[in-house]
C-alpha cells in the first residue's frame, strides 16, 4: 500500500546494566513517532529504563537455513565458549 507507514522493529532495556530486547513492531510515520508509540504500547507498567527503534528496511538478517555454513567456522574455537570456568554466585545477568 502506498500510505502505509513504516514498520519499525522495538527494542527495550528492562533495567540499566541489561541489553536491549527485541519486544516487538509497530508502524509509525517517523523514528520520534515509534519512540512514543513504543512507549505507550510496551512500556505502560514502568518495564523499560531505555527504547530502541529501528526501521525494519534497515536489518540484515542471516537466513536461519544458512546457519550450518554461517556459524560453521565458530565451532572449532572452543576456547570462545565459557566453558572452562565457573562463575561465582555473586555475579548476575551474565
């Protein structure tokens, strides 16, 4: 459709020190009007410290039937995986 508005991928940090998740989408005419609406439609229980918005057109994405090829070459290199440690108890959001 031609009027249609964009569509904007709507991202929102929980609590500082928390990465940025992937809530939802929405349409809105401009990246202030998806800040607002994001706020209104996301956030109306005080859930969100931060919101992020990004034009849909805007993401590249990997094709999930590709992942074999794609992420291949990251499985010999087993000293990237935390594996080899313990974590203390006193450490959260890890």
């Amino acid at each position: 459709m031609k009027n249609e508005w964009p569509l904007w991928e709507v991202f929102i940090r929980s609590k500082s020190g928390l990465s940025h998740k992937h809530v939802g989408s929405l349409h809105a005419s401009d990246a202030e009007m998806a800040v607002e609406n994001a706020r209104d439609l996301y956030t109306r229980r005080n859930e969100g410290v931060s919101i992020w918005v990004v034009a849909s057109k805007d993401i590249t994405a990997s094709d999930p039937d590709d992942s074999d090829p794609l992420f291949e070459p990251a499985k010999d290199k087993i000293y990237r995986h935390p594996t080899f440690y313990e974590v203390p108890n006193e450490v959260t959001h890890m």
